[in-house]
C-alpha cells in the first residue's frame, strides 16, 4: 500500500489572545491516502479553518507532525515549502477570489506566471483546464460577465492549472444556491473520479455526502470518522 498523501498526528494550533493562549486544535491524528474524497464538518469555532490553513502550509501548528506527499513539512524551508506546496495544492475559497480585471484566461494562468512557465504554454494550459470544468469558450470573458457558479469553476480551473495531486477547499459552496452548489460537487466528484485527492469543509450535511468521507470537528479534535453511507452517493 502506497504512503499516505497527508497525515498528522498530535496535530496542535494555539492562538494567542489576551486571554492567553487559545487551542483551536488539541491533538488531531488524520491520516488521507491518495484519491480520498474527504468532507471536513463540525460547527463554527470547531477548527475546521484551522485545519484546513496547517494542511495547506499556510499555517505553522503549535506541536505535532505534518507529513505531506513524503515531506516533512517542519523540516522544510522557506522557498521548499513554498515549491511543495505550489506543486502538490491547489485551492478553491468560499469567495472565488478572481482578479476583476483579468480575463478568465490570464486568471486561470496566473499561478503558472509564479511558476514561470512560458506565455504561449500558459494559454494552451489554461484554456484546457477551463474545458474541464465546462467553461469551453469563456477564456476572454471578464468575471463580471459570469456567474457566481461559473466564477467558481475558474477558481477550480486555477487550482487545477498546475496540475496538483491535491485539492483543499474551503466551503466552496457557501456563496452558491442549492442547485449551483450540486453543479460545483458534481465537477469536484469529477476531478475525484479521474485521481485527484479532494479535502473540502462544509456545515452542509447535503454536500459532504458527496464525499466518501467524512470527518467533523468539535472543540479543536476530531470526534468522528466515518466513511459516507452508499446511499448517499446516489447523489453522484
Ligand atoms: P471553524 O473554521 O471551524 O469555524 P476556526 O479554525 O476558524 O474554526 O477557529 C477555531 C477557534 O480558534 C475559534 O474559537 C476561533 O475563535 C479561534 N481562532 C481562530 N483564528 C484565531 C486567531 N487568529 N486568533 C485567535 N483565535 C483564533
């Protein structure tokens, strides 16, 4: 069996507050292998963000191991953890977070810019990840001019342009009515058929079911772990 493509274990993030320091996460073991399509659920303050910022090395944890794609995560430096993480992760936000001047093209290409591919490869890359999530022939539109459901798939569409292994998604659906949010999973269940590892936290019960499972949060730990019931993957 090949290794896990994340695992933590005593994972802990303190903040400091006035107060004094606040555990958001107190000990998280959490092992994902490879083509696992992952809901991460729990309620508001539970640690999810938090959770979801170490996974994504955005973060530094308080104590604890974080083992991502074979890398030590605490061992890396700056630019290697920088270099991981650009090739391993893309990310997808509630808000879309697209350049309002920028065509959907030049948005989607735009972490290929960071990674210095050239001009010409940039295009053709963006335009067939755009193809994937159905945006065939929208590559010169503006943001403006789409959809919220639309805008979401560019900002799927970006995280996929270099190719990663590993999407993390913050509640992608919480700006999207029902039915668009069933579209944006139905692609997310796509991406997961074809190999792609997916992470995503959501308060809706009706889209973690389209995950295979599902881990919530309460106070900082994990307190259940479950895969998702069969039914619910009639909804795929
Ligand atoms: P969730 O995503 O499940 O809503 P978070 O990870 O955002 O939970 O927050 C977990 C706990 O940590 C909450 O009690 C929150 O108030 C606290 N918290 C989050 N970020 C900070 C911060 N930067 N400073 C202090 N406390 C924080």
């Amino acid at each position: 069996m090949s290794p896990p493509l994340i695992r933590v274990a005593g994972l802990g993030k303190s903040y400091t507050t006035a107060a004094g320091p606040f555990p958001a996460l107190r000990g998280v073991d959490l092992s994902i292998a490879t083509g696992e399509f992952v809901a991460i659920m729990g309620p508001s303050g539970s640690g999810k963000s938090t959770f979801m910022n170490l996974l994504g090395c955005l973060d530094t944890p308080s104590s604890g191991d974080y083992v991502l794609a074979g890398h030590e995560v605490a061992h890396l430096g700056h630019d290697a953890l920088a270099s991981l993480r650009n090739r391993t992760i893309g990310f997808v936000f509630q808000g879309f977070n697209l350049l309002p001047r920028m065509t959907l093209e030049d948005n989607v290409a735009l972490p290929l810019v960071y990674a210095g591919v050239e001009r010409d490869e940039r295009r053709q890359r963006a335009r067939r990840v755009l193809t994937r999530v159905g945006l065939d022939g929208y590559a010169g539109s503006l943001p403006s001019r789409i959809s919220g459901g639309q805008q979401q798939r560019v900002a799927i569409a970006r995280a996929l342009v270099n190719s990663p292994p590993l999407i993390l998604a913050d509640e992608p659906t919480g700006n999207l009515d029902s039915q668009t949010s069933a579209e944006i999973m139905r692609v997310f269940a796509e991406l997961n058929g074809e190999g792609i590892t997916l992470v995503i936290v959501t308060h809706e019960a009706a889209i973690a079911t389209w995950a295979r499972r599902q881990v919530r949060f309460l106070d900082g730990r994990i307190v259940s772990d479950v895969a998702t019931p069969s039914g619910a993957l009639a909804a795929c």
